[in-house]
C-alpha cells in the first residue's frame, strides 16, 4: 500500500510541477526555431529568407520540375546500455524508408482516403529516399550507425533543447552527423521523461527546417544542428514498441522531413489568419487531435473560390498517422524549390549513392526495397552471370541471364542489404530485402 500512495503521490508531484509538459507534444519544431534563436538571435529570420526564396524559385515552372530529387538517408540508431528495444532491427528502418518514399510519391495505399474536396490540390512531391551506400569517407555502407550510450534519454524538458540536441554529438553520449549538407541525418533515439524509474513519452520528434546552411556566414549556427530526431517508437511503422494507445504509421518521420525540407505546420501555428505559406493549404484556428468524422472548417478561406474545410489528412497536421495520407501541390512545389536552393548539394552528392554507375550502365532495379521479387533491367541485352552478394562477401544467390530484363526471387533470403554484381558492369547495386 505505501507502494501505491507513493506512486500516486509522486504523479501529482509531477503534474504538479510539470503539468503544462504531461501532454505528448507531437512535433517539437516550432520550439526547437525558438531555442535556436535565443542561442542565435536571426536565425528564424534566416529560415523565413530560406522559404521565401524557395518558393519564389516554384512559382513558376522550372526545367528541373519533373527530375525525380534522390536524398541520401543514414539512420543514426543511439540505443541506452541494456535497452535492446530501443536498437531497432534493420527491418524498422527500411520499412521508414518504404513510408517516406510511399508518402513523397504519393504511393501510400490509404491516399484513396482523401475527401474529394481536395482533389484538385494533390501533390506527388517525386522524392526518394536512399539510405545512403558510401559514408562520406567513400566506404561502403548500410547507411545505418548503432551507437551504445549512457544517457537513458535524451529529453529533460520541451524548453530544454541542449540535453536533445546531445544525441548530435559522440562527445555528449550520441553520434556526429555525416556531412548535414550532403545526407540527411536522422537521429533515433529515446525522447521519453524519466521520473522514479518510469517513462513517460513527451515529444514524437522535431527536425530543422533550411535555414543556417551554407548560404550563412561561418560560425553562425552550430555543425552539430542539422536533421531530424525521432522518439525510437515511432519510427517506422512496423516498430514492436508500444506507444501507449498512439497510432503509429511511420508519418512521424514523414511529418519531421517535411519540416527538413521547408515544410510549416498546415495551420500556420497560429488561429485563423496565421498562415503556413502555401496558397492550396486552408488556414485553420488550431491543429487536428485525433481523425475527425465530421466535416470541421474553423476559419474562411477562399482557394481558388472554394472555402475550403480543414485539412486534416495533411502529413503537416497533428491528426492521427492513420487520418493522414497527402501533401498539396503547394507543399510539394516548396519542397522541391527547397531541393534546388537551400539543400541543392543534398541531391547532387554523387558520391553517397550507386546512382551515377546505374546511370553510366543504363542498369535499373525495381522495387528496392523489396519483398520477394526484383527486376533488373537494361537498355543493353545482359549476358553472364548475376550474383547477389551478402555484406560478409558470401554469394546467397547466383543466375545466368540472356536479354535486357529478368526477375529474380529473392523471397527465401534472410532480410537485409546485399550487393549486385553483374558481369561486364563495373561496381555493385545496392538492394535492400524486407
């Protein structure tokens, strides 16, 4: 019984002192600009420039609009000693990529959710994500670090940036990013509060929208401040850990990468007359809890002659993961202006993916990721041999091919990142198994 009085008396103690910080804040974005600028007074008048010239740079159409944009992703898994829960399996993170690159090319199965009203604003950002196959060293990589730490998490408080911003850093109990301009970075990590040996999840997640790149002075902002963090649970949607009833679908991370990528929240962070920048985005007085079953239009706002309701299914809302499923055309042009200005480097870095030697051989492979099947492809008629090799170098499969395409089942090999050879190709295709 003074077990239970104790416990009960330590959560009012909590509440008591803490209360404003007991609900689960989704995105920490907003906050995270906030601490930013008391540490670097400008540097949301820097991310404002950085939106603003993104998309000017959309307003019309540009030569580049229809190029598919390739990020290099690495995954930064920073698990506490003895939490092996907390080093999620390489299949948690391909099945993130598989929602990103589903989400950012409007390929997610429930975009047939979306209500008809907002049809004429779709938008298919053309997006892919790639975890990255060379670190910025030139070896080859999975594009996935496990590093151990001490630290049990890495949140203390919304306001206490500092403390989150150490899984950035092996010398604060976290990792050091690659090269924030030419991959994104992001950091899996625990975000829970940690009170008399309990856990209670405070934050999803937040990102760093441009702003602070390489168009600022020297000095002006620290290394260690580019990419995205994500409470361990909720990355990926196939993750075991529960998340105490929160639905969980992998748009956590797709909500954090459109902040990356210049995104705001869709109701500005403000009640109606704040806006989030976009013109096909209809304003609304608060974000969305939950997944309405109604039909809510909080404020008046006149898209292209139709006040339009809210737009709950937005990815940069705060709907359920299950109730969002579309970015708007207005979004997706931002992003891509994004992609051209501010973080231009990011899809030109040749040097972190097998892009350019799957373009010098005209060689395609599709789907990777993949589940049981891939097909290569080629403009070239294919003659020899095709190996596909695990990461210790062992040869798991091996085919003759003769012609310009072949499907190989791959479906009874062990899931993971393995290499492609293909005789008379120089280098290795990267293929991810689920």
């Amino acid at each position: 019984m003074k077990k239970i009085l104790f416990f009960i008396n330590s959560l009012f103690l909590f509440s008591t002192l803490f209360g404003q910080e007991l609900e689960l804040e989704k995105c920490a974005t907003v906050q995270y600009m906030e601490y930013m600028e008391s540490m670097h007074p400008g540097y949301i008048q820097s991310t404002k420039e950085a939106f603003d010239v993104a998309k000017t740079s959309q307003e019309g159409i540009t030569l580049r609009s229809s190029q598919t944009y390739t990020i290099p992703v690495v995954v930064h898994i920073v698990y506490g000693q003895g939490r092996p829960e907390m080093n999620l399996d390489d299949n948690v993170i391909f099945d993130q990529i598989k929602v990103l690159n589903e989400d950012f090319n409007r390929k997610n199965a429930d975009s047939v959710n979306l209500r008809s009203d907002f049809f004429p604003h779709v938008g298919n950002a053309n997006i892919e994500f790639r975890l990255a196959d060379f670190d910025p060293q030139g070896n080859p990589t999975t594009g996935i670090t496990r590093t151990e730490t001490t630290t049990s998490t890495f949140f203390e408080g919304l306001n206490d940036f500092s403390a989150m911003e150490a899984v950035k850093s092996s010398a604060t109990g976290g990792i050091d990013p690659w090269d924030q301009s030419k991959y994104l970075n992001i950091w899996v990590c625990n975000l829970a509060f940690s009170l008399f040996g309990m856990e209670i999840p405070m934050l999803m997640g937040y990102a760093t929208p441009p702003g602070g790149l390489s168009n600022w002075p020297p000095g002006s902002a620290p290394n260690l401040s580019d990419g995205v963090v994500i409470h361990y649970p909720v990355f990926g949607s196939n993750n075991p850990n529960d998340m105490m009833g929160v639905v969980v679908k992998g748009r956590t991370t797709t909500h954090e990468v459109g902040h990356y990528l210049g995104m705001r929240h869709i109701w500005g962070d403000g009640p109606c007359g704040e806006e989030d920048g976009i013109d096909d985005t209809p304003d609304a007085t608060a974000e969305t809890q939950g997944c309405p079953t109604n039909n809510p239009n909080s404020c008046v706002d006149n898209i292209n002659g139709v006040d339009l309701p809210n737009m709950f299914e937005n990815f940069m809302d705060y709907s359920d993961e299950d109730c969002q499923n579309t970015f708007t055309a207005g979004q997706v042009a931002l992003m891509r202006g994004v992609l051209e200005n501010q973080r231009f480097e990011l899809v030109n870095n040749t040097d972190a993916l097998n892009i350019k030697k799957a373009s010098e051989n005209q060689i395609t492979m599709y789907p990777n990721p993949t589940y049981s099947k891939v097909t290569i492809k080629s403009d070239e008629n294919l003659s020899g041999n095709i190996r596909i090799v695990d990461l210790s170098g062992k040869i798991v499969k091996e085919m003759e091919v003769n012609g310009m395409e072949v499907s190989i089942d791959i479906s009874s090999l062990q899931s993971g990142v393995y290499h492609v050879y293909i005789d008379g190709q120089t280098g290795a295709s990267k293929l991810v198994k689920f």
